[in-house]
C-alpha cells in the first residue's frame, strides 16, 4: 500500500475550508451532507484537497462532466488529522500483529460536501460508475443508539449486574458482574475511549473533560449530552457512597471523542483516528484497549435502493477499514447494532452489492452487540407512537447482547444527581464494554496480559460461558448472539483472583464448563485395607496419582469397593485459579448406582485431610480418609460423590440438599455448571462377582437357541426428579466382543413413558424387556419420570465362553434437555485366573 506519499498538510481542519469560501458565498451553499468517495487501491493519486485536479489532468475520470451536473464540488481529504507517516505506521504495526490483516490504501478516500441544491444521492451514484471508483455512499449525521427514557427517583438495584436466573417470560439478572467484583474484576488499570457526540459532568462518574477529537455538543433539539453521560454510568459510576456502581468502577482512564465539529458535515474519521491514535502514542500499548462507538448510521441505501435504518456504523467502507486497521492493532472494538429492528443480514451494500453484515463476506474484528427483553431475553423492542419500528436489529454478524431496556444509570437534565433508566442498544454496548473491561483486568492480572479484540469477542459470545438469547414467536431465532456471564467466564477461563480447585468429570475435563460425561471421575480411587500394620494400602499418594506419577490420566486404578474390612478413599485435586489455594478438602459420600444420583440417596463416606493444592493445575493428593468396614454397604455396585472447596473457593454446602431436591433447576446447576462436584459413577466388575450374577432364572428365554449356563445381571436406578415429573431420555452405549447379547430389564411404565414399546420388546408382568444391541449406542427414549421415582432397570448380559476371554464396557446414561445429568458404567472383563 503506498501510503507514503506526499500531499496536502494533515492539520487542515474542514472548519478551515468551510470558512475559506469565495466571495459572493451565500448560506445557501452551506454543507448539509458528505459524499465518500473510495478510489481503487491500486490509482495513484495526491493526498491533497482538490484532488480532481490530478484527476482531470490525467483523465482518469469524466470529472468535466460530472461538474456539469453537479456544479461547484471539489474533492477533499476524508481524514485530516492523521499524515500518511502516520497512516505508515500505524498500518505497519497492525501487520505485524495480525499476519491476516490486509489493509487498504488510506490515501485514496476523499469527500464532497454537498450544499441543499446538490443532490447528494445523486452524485454518490454516478461516483459509482466511474472505473476508478471502488464505492461512493451518503454519510448522514450520526445518532446515538437510544435515549435516556423514563421517570426520576430512588436508586434501584442495577439488575444487569446479578447472575442470570429465572425462566421465561420472567428472567432475572444479566452479566454477573458481582461475581467478577469478588475476583478483583472492577476496571483496574483499563482504558476506555468512547465514541460519543455528548456528556457531562455527574455526581458518580469522573468527567474526562475535552474529547481528543470534536467538540462536545450540547446544542441542538435532541442534545445527546444525557446518552453519554448514561453510557459512562454504566461503564463506569465510582464505588463512593453516592448513586450507583459502574461494571468496571474502577476504570483507570476514559476517553472521548466526538465526531460533531460544529458544522453540518463534521471529517467523523478525525474522530476514529484520533482514538486510534491516542492508544498508539508513545509509551502505550494499544493491544487489549477498548473502544466502545455509541453511534449509528441513522439511514442508508442499500443496493436495491431501499433506506435501512439505524445500521452498524462498519456499514460505511472508510469506518470499516479503520475499525478493521484497530482490531489488527489487538484494539477491542465494540459496535451497538441499532435500533430499528433491521436483518442485518439482508442489508447488501450499494456500491458492491455485497452482504457486509454477514460472516465469511468481510469481518472488522469488531463485536457487535444487540439487545433484549430483560425478562423475556427475546429481541428488545418497544412501541413508538410515530409508527417507527423499535427494536433492536439483530443478524448472523451479531455477537452479544445485553439488557435493552430498564437500565438504572447516570443522566443528565441539568443538575449532577440525576438518574434514569437507559435503553437501547447503546446500553446493551455500555454493559459489554464494561464486561471487556473486567475481563482484561482478570487476564492481565492472572493470565499474563490483554486479550485482542478477536479474542475478546470469542471469549464473551462463548455460548458455553453465556445466557443464549429466547426465540421469537414461532420458534423464529433471535440471532443477537450470547449475553456473557462473567461468572462463567472467571470459572471456565481459569482468570480469576481466588483458587479455583476442581475433580474431574472425566479423563479430558479441564475444569471448564463442557457437555462431556460428568459421571465418570478418574479421582475418586478406593483401595482396601492391608492390615493395620501396613495401612494406609498406599502410604504416599502424590507420589502414587498424583502429578509425575505416570497415573495422572488413568481412570481404571482404584474401583474395587470391598465388603468386611476398612477401605481407604484418595482424592485427586487440581487448581485452575491464579494462586494457591489453602485448606483443600474434599468431602465423599455413597449412593446407590443410578443414571441420575439425587442428594437424597447420599451416604456420608468421610472427609480427605486439608492441603495446599498449586496454582497451575498440578494433580495435588491429600491424604486418604478411612472408610470403617461397619459403614461399608453390602457388595454390588455403588456410586461415589466428591465435593471438594477451599478457601475462596466454596464447597458445594450439603446444608442445601433440602434446596437442590426442591428446587431442579439449582440441582441441574450444580450437576451441570460447578466444577466443585463430581460422581465416579461405575464400577469394573468380574464376572460371576455378587452383584453380577443372576439370583433367580430369567422368567422367559432371552438368549437364543443355546444360551449361557451363567448369564449375568448389573442393576442400577434411573431416577426422575424430586419436585415434579420431568422429561429425560435414555441412552444406553455398549461395546462388548463378538457373540454378546445384551438385554434391559426395566419397569413396563418406564418403557411406556418413554415411548420404547415395539413388536420386539419382551413384557412379563410389569417388567419389560428391552433388546439393545452389543455394539454401539441405543436411544431407548424419551419421556416424563414421575417425581422421586426410582425406576430399577437391570442390564442382562450373555457372554459365551468364547467371548468371556474379551473385555467388554456399558454404559447407560440419563439426560435433561439433551445435556447428561449422570451415567453408569459396567465394564465387563474376563474372570481371574
């Protein structure tokens, strides 16, 4: 790109040109619109005003007969506070920062400013149909993204701040803020620039004064001083006793920058890069910064023709390329999407043709955010009296949202003590800002440095670590992307300030949120008592399971549980949190195998003693805790509950049973979201072993013409929910050798409930018997489990002599909303020698 060249001085301002007019200037020529003009990368032209000049003499273009129909324009400089060195630079350092980042000529965007008489649609069109001519477009004056709505009065608790819960229609809460707050996630050494015509001075935010670029303006019928002074509050209200709390209240430094001058057709792009170049003054580092625009396009033509309203301000080719230029400098960038209920995947650009707004045609970096319903979490929209559509546009390129609506802050209407309820998507962008801020004060602090802006907007539109949006009507998706929980995003990233210990789920677990099994634990292991004199069975279990013992990712040691004598229980612990964590330990109980291990069901097995487990994720062992042979069930097979906590890090509290068993969805949180509990939910077994072998004949023949002399049996429950009937399904996985057979036994009302009866189902009495095959995965069904039904199910197994010399593993597995809430697993080997 050669953006070195020289041209015309960088501090010309258009208020200069404005006022350098001709003799005879009447007001009626004074600008009222901007035409854009983009040349192809590839022409050579001055940086200069007056570039037509060049054009003409060249013949690059028929400007001769353009100034026929349109009489009087001039080209200027589109951006007028940054010199091609600048431009050199700043480009330069991107590059090397995002190998993928492929900028434009920055030279070659000019402007017109029309006057009342020029048509200025008109003249972008025919622009259009020069070869030279890359795009051409209509920059109208940019509106804010919503307006400070409702009545004065007592501050009320700011509700986007709490953790998500509740159901539809009535939703509770937003980003969980307070959490971060406990993890030191509030702002600290952050930097903000806003992109905003207005503010003010208030009671509960520090003003930042001048804007880098603009002026503030504080004139006009619909003053937008309140929308900043709003956005800020949001951001950014001081922990002082006054008012409310901004997200990231402790926010080093704000910034501003106005894209209003005080004429009618303000060079906006001094605006953008004036923030730009505030974060890459000397002695900065503008890699992790945010940059939040409260600012949208208020209309466009498309390419049919068609004015769309309140679009994303990326919609303009020159505000595209720069935002693009910023997030390849490691900027986060963060765009409300408006306000006019637009599919943004629809809008086609006028000069290409192109779907800009949809992924995989162009991608800025930036995060774009939409909003909603607080208590719907469906699209925000209200009524307008004037007919216009209100609501939040909503598209494929959108990444998150946040509350709309209903949003307690700072105001402004005259006095410093105000405060109202601020809507929109300018708030839903305040509140995503301030969840960027507090997420790059975590991983600053505890995970080495900032995120980029790319990575940034994965981390918070993560649907693992955030609240999906509610469809509309009709199942119609609402396509504004994922609200972040900070809550979530601390615990499953690993970036808090506070331990964050956890057991496994499984060999692969990491400690984040996942949707893999969580019933099958490689860190509760069991070994029997040796006898007094040698006890414990394994006197260092660091070095036994724990890390550099060879063993860490082995989940087959340790699952033999052994009736009439002690048995000793290890623990394996490890830390995701950013420090140690003090006082580990982990508390064990027993229940009854079961594809789902309600509370209920818990036994007490004992406590681990206390240690120190590394920040790092290191496999720390404590030492064992002795389970009496007087408390030990009779055999068969059984399964272990872990609930490990330390200080900063709660252990799941079994005070709350009584909670967990009255309340589902806490249950289901806790299976599912907290990495402080887990289940070891299977057992090995040896064939012919008690709890195997069949007590009694099967009532009718199951296993073909010449079956086993010694079939074997695993019995295990399926449980519904404690408080009310609710829908699960079955699955059952097997893998067994050659020759197998493998029958389910259950209740006929579970098999009916789950809507598995067929011509192949075997019934006797009330026992229905189900033929699954012995490879592969079988979805028995779905259906409603009574509350605190048991449901006993056995797995009936044929295994001729022939086929015993081969392992062989089951497992069945219960889910809710198609996400496992428990499994067991038999796994079938050939007998002892």
């Amino acid at each position: 790109m050669g953006v070195a060249r020289g041209g015309g001085r960088a501090d010309q301002t258009e208020e200069n040109l404005t006022m350098a007019q001709p003799r005879g200037y009447r007001k009626a020529d004074r600008p009222i619109a901007r035409v854009v003009v983009k040349f192809h990368d590839d022409v050579e032209l001055p940086w200069e005003d007056g570039v037509e000049r060049s054009i003409q003499a060249r013949d690059l273009g028929p400007w001769a007969d353009l100034t026929r129909s349109f009489p009087g324009i001039t080209l200027i400089r589109n951006v007028t506070n940054v010199n091609p060195d600048e431009f050199q630079e700043l480009v330069g350092r991107a590059v090397e920062l995002d190998p993928d980042y492929r900028p434009p000529n920055f030279l070659n965007y000019f402007a017109v400013l029309c006057p009342a008489r020029i048509d200025s649609e008109a003249l972008a069109g025919a622009f259009r149909d020069w070869r030279i001519v890359e795009r051409a477009w209509v920059e109208l004056p940019l509106g804010g993204a919503a307006t400070p709505g409702g009545a004065n009065g007592e501050l009320p608790k700011q509700s986007y701040l709490e953790a998500p819960a509740g159901s539809f229609p009535s939703f509770t809460g937003g980003i969980n803020a307070r959490y971060a707050w406990t993890h030191c996630g509030d702002g600290t050494g952050q930097v903000l620039i806003s992109y905003e015509r207005a503010m003010s001075a208030h009671e509960d935010i520090v003003f930042p004064g001048n804007p880098l670029a603009g002026v503030n303006d504080q004139t006009g019928q619909w003053s937008e001083v309140g929308h900043g002074t709003a956005v800020l509050g949001i951001v950014a209200m001081q922990d002082n006793g006054v008012g409310g709390v901004g997200i990231a209240y402790k926010l080093a430094d704000f910034q501003w920058t106005s894209p209003y001058d005080g004429t009618t057709t303000p060079a906006r792009r001094n605006a953008l890069m004036a923030a730009i170049k505030h974060f890459t003054r000397p002695g900065a580092v503008a890699y992790g910064r945010v940059l939040l625009f409260e600012v949208v396009i208020p209309t466009i033509k498309d390419a049919m023709g068609r004015d769309r309203f309140q679009m994303p301000v990326e919609v303009y080719d020159d505000y595209y390329q720069t935002i693009r230029l910023a997030t390849a400098l490691g900027i986060v960038v963060i765009e409300p999407a408006g306000n006019r209920r637009e599919d943004l995947d629809t809008y086609t650009d006028a000069s290409t043709g192109q779907s800009v707004l949809v992924p995989g045609v162009r991608d800025s970096g930036a995060l774009l955010v939409g909003a909603c319903d607080p208590s719907t979490r469906q699209r925000w929209a209200e009524f307008s009296p004037f007919g216009m559509n209100i609501g939040t546009n909503f598209g494929s390129r959108v990444n998150c949202f946040a509350w709309g609506d209903l949003v307690w802050t700072a105001d402004f209407d005259g006095g410093l003590g105000v405060y109202d309820n601020f809507n929109g998507t300018s708030a839903a962008s305040a509140i995503i800002a301030g969840a960027a801020l507090v997420v790059q004060t975590l991983a600053e602090t505890n995970a080495g440095g900032r995120l980029s802006g790319v990575q940034m907007r994965d981390v918070l539109s993560n649907p693992l670590t955030g609240t999906p949006p509610v469809d509309e009507a009709g199942g119609v998706p609402a396509r504004i992307g994922i609200m972040p929980d900070l809550g979530k995003i601390i615990d499953s990233y690993g970036i808090g300030s506070l331990p964050d210990v956890f057991l496994r789920d499984n060999l692969i677990d990491t400690g984040a949120a996942h949707t893999g099994p969580i019933s099958a634990s490689p860190d509760i292991i069991v070994l029997p008592s040796v006898g007094t004199q040698q006890d414990p069975p394994v006197p260092d279990g660091q070095v036994a399971y724990g890390e550099g013992s060879g063993l860490e990712n082995n989940d087959a040691i340790g699952y033999t549980v052994t009736a009439g004598r002690d048995n000793f229980v290890y623990v394996r612990v490890k830390n995701r949190g950013a420090v140690g964590a003090q006082n580990t330990k982990t508390t064990v109980y027993w229940a009854p195998a079961a594809t789902l291990v309600r509370p209920d069901t818990w036994r007490l097995v004992g406590t681990t003693g206390v240690t120190t487990v590394p920040a790092g994720g290191a496999l720390t062992v404590p030492s064992p805790l002795r389970w009496l042979q007087a408390n030990v069930p009779p055999p068969g097979h059984y399964c272990f509950v872990g609930l490990v906590g330390a200080d900063g890090d709660r252990q799941p509290d079994p005070v709350n049973i009584p909670i967990w068993l009255a309340d589902w969805d806490a249950f289901f949180h806790l299976i599912r979201d907290n990495n402080n509990i887990t289940w070891r939910n299977f057992d090995v077994v040896q064939m012919g072993s008690p709890g195997w072998a069949l007590s009694e004949p099967l009532p009718i023949p199951l296993f073909g013409p010449d079956p086993d002399p010694d079939p074997f049996a695993a019995s295990f429950l399926a449980p519904g929910a404690y408080d009310r009937a609710r829908p699960f399904t079955l699955e059952v996985c097997a893998r067994l050798p050659e020759g197998a057979q493998l029958w389910l036994e259950a209740p006929v009302g579970l098999i009916t409930a789950l809507h598995a009866l067929s011509p192949f189902v075997r019934i006797v009495g009330d026992r229905a018997f189900v033929p699954i095959g012995a490879h592969g995965c079988r979805r028995i069904g779905s259906g409603l489990f009574p509350a605190r039904s048991l449901n006993p199910i056995r797995l009936l197994v044929n295994m001729p002599p022939e086929a015993r010399k081969h392992g062989g593993e089951i497992a069945v597995r219960q889910l809710y909303e198609e996400l496992e809430v428990g499994r067991v697993t038999f796994r079938v080997g050939s007998p002892k020698p």
